[in-house]
C-alpha cells in the first residue's frame, strides 16, 4: 500500500483512467517498456502522439469542410489517426476512430461529423488527464512515474 | 530521411543503428532470450507508432533502424542492407505499403516481412499475403504477435 499521499493519489489516477475505459492494455505495454535507460519514454511517446494526432486533426477539420466530402480521404486520415491512438491505448478515441470509419465506408456525411466531434471531445479530455497524471508523476520523481501493474 | 529513436542512448550513433538489451523486461513483454542480434527495418510513417515499435523491438535486443517513408525503405534495401525482418504500416507517405512491399519483395528481398495496420479489410489482407509478406496485423504491434517471429529468426 502507498503511504505517500502524493503516489496514493498517482495511482489513483492511474486506475481510474482504465477503470473509465481511458485506457486499455497497450499503456502498460508502454511503461513496461519504460526503464533506467528510458526513464521518460511514456511521456516521451505520449508527447509524439499528441504532435501526430494534433496534425491529423486539423487535416480532419479541413477535410470535412470540403463539398462534397472525401470519404476515401477522410477513411485514410483516420486509418493514421486510429492507428497512433491505438499504440498508446486510448481506448475511447480509438473506438471514435472505428465509428468514423464505418461512417465513411457507407458514405454517411452526417454520421462522420457527429462523431468526428464526439472524437474530438474524447482527445481533448484524455489529454486533459493525461496531463495531469504526467504532472503528478513528474513530482514525485521520475522511479514513480509508471507504477508497475500488481 | 531515416532517424533513429530518440533517446538517451549513450552508444555512438554515427552509423544509424541503436540496439537495446538482451534480455526484456516485465510482465507484459513476454521473457525470451534471443541467441542472437536480429537486424529489422520499421517502415512506418506514423512517429508514435514507430516510436514504439522501435522500442518494443529493442527490448528483445533487436538493433533496428526506422524510416518514415517509403522512397528511403526501398533505396535502403536497394543498396543491399541486409535485415532479418521489415516491418511495414500500410498508409505511407510517398508510395503506399502494398506498392513498397512489392518493390521490395521484387528486389527479391528473402527475410521475414510484417505488415501492421491500424484496421484490416479482409481484402487487403490477402493482397498483403499475396505479394510476399509474412505476417498481417492489426495494430498495435504488440508480444504476443512478435516473439514467435523473432523466435524463428533466432531459430529456437
């Protein structure tokens, strides 16, 4: 058991962001890979994803501006947007990401918009608690920033 | 232009290649001991992605060097470097993943070739398997689907 208030509260945070289906298994898979060598490489590839997924959807906005839309196009961002938000376990974008595509397998503008603002909010609140867990982490000093799955 | 992770690497990298430990780690990364330093090309335009599969690929000790395009994965193989496997997404920029793969497999490459994608049609699938690669998953690339490969390279 933790005894820090601070770790308590970091692992807190942690469990929740899976218990609220955030994340799934691939994050531990990310800080499994997180070592002495690579004291930071969660954060490190979080950071990358954010800059990918950030261009992604901002070629998204402006694809979707487009009349009539690209579905081919659109299916294409989202194939990238969907894959880097799969390796770092984003959970519930990922799931976005599948919607979005089915919609634009059958050609449903309407249903691609939806959801593309739906995806839009999951990002921006992931990355919100994201954010916070890194912020915590980096307080308590970088041998707890990835609390080992028990 | 090939990069290579970024890291705090301590080793020399003037020759592009970065190498991990022998031995992997935790739980989740299934333990295996390779015998020997497998060499693998990640072709990925995605930097997360390729990040990652870098990394992951480093904890088994494998040294690998990593281009974003595929104009810079054909002229490296072109020019005769050698590696026990190629790991290729689909969506590239320059020339998509089926025409890269087959340029390569055309240059009559004979190593092991992974195809990772973020979603699959059954079709695409096939067209992947028919051209030469040897394995076609979904996203992310993870143990599981890695080790029995790089046991057989290593030839355990």
């Amino acid at each position: 058991m933790e005894r820090n208030p601070m770790r308590r509260q970091l692992a807190s945070l942690r469990k929740s962001l899976f218990d609220q289906g955030y994340l799934d298994e691939q994050f531990m898979e990310l800080e499994q890979l997180q070592d002495d060598a690579n004291p930071n490489f969660v954060e490190e590839v979080v950071t990358l994803y954010y800059r990918d997924s950030a261009r992604l959807i901002v070629n998204l906005d402006h694809a979707l501006e487009r009349r009539p839309l690209d579905f081919s196009k659109l299916d294409g961002l989202m194939h990238q947007f969907k894959g880097s938000s799969s390796s770092i376990g984003a959970k519930k974008v990922k799931a976005e990401s599948t919607l979005f595509r089915e919609y634009c397998k059958s050609g449903n503008a309407e249903g691609c918009m939806r959801t593309f603002q739906q995806l839009k909010k999951e990002y921006a609140t992931l990355r919100k608690k994201l954010e916070t867990y890194f912020q915590l982490a980096r307080q308590i000093g970088p041998m707890e920033s990835a609390n080992r799955p028990k | 232009m090939a990069h290579t992770l970024p890291s705090s690497d301590q080793s020399s990298d003037q020759d592009k290649w970065d190498s991990g430990g022998l031995e992997c780690k935790g739980q989740l990364l299934i333990k295996i001991v390779m015998r020997n330093r497998l060499t693998a090309l990640v072709v990925d335009g995605d930097t997360t992605c390729w990040v990652l599969e870098q990394e992951l690929l480093h904890s088994y000790g494998v040294q690998t060097l990593g281009v974003d395009n595929s104009r810079d994965a054909v002229d490296l193989i072109a020019s005769d470097a050698e590696f026990n496997l190629i790991i290729i997404e689909k969506i590239l920029p320059v020339l998509n993943g089926l025409a890269v793969t087959r340029q390569i497999c055309e240059i009559g490459v004979r190593c092991k070739m992974l195809e990772v994608t973020a979603c699959s049609r059954e079709s695409e699938r096939q067209a992947f398997l028919a051209i030469g690669v040897d394995v076609f998953i979904e996203r992310p690339l993870d143990p599981e689907h890695l080790v029995p490969i790089l046991r057989e390279l290593d030839g355990q």
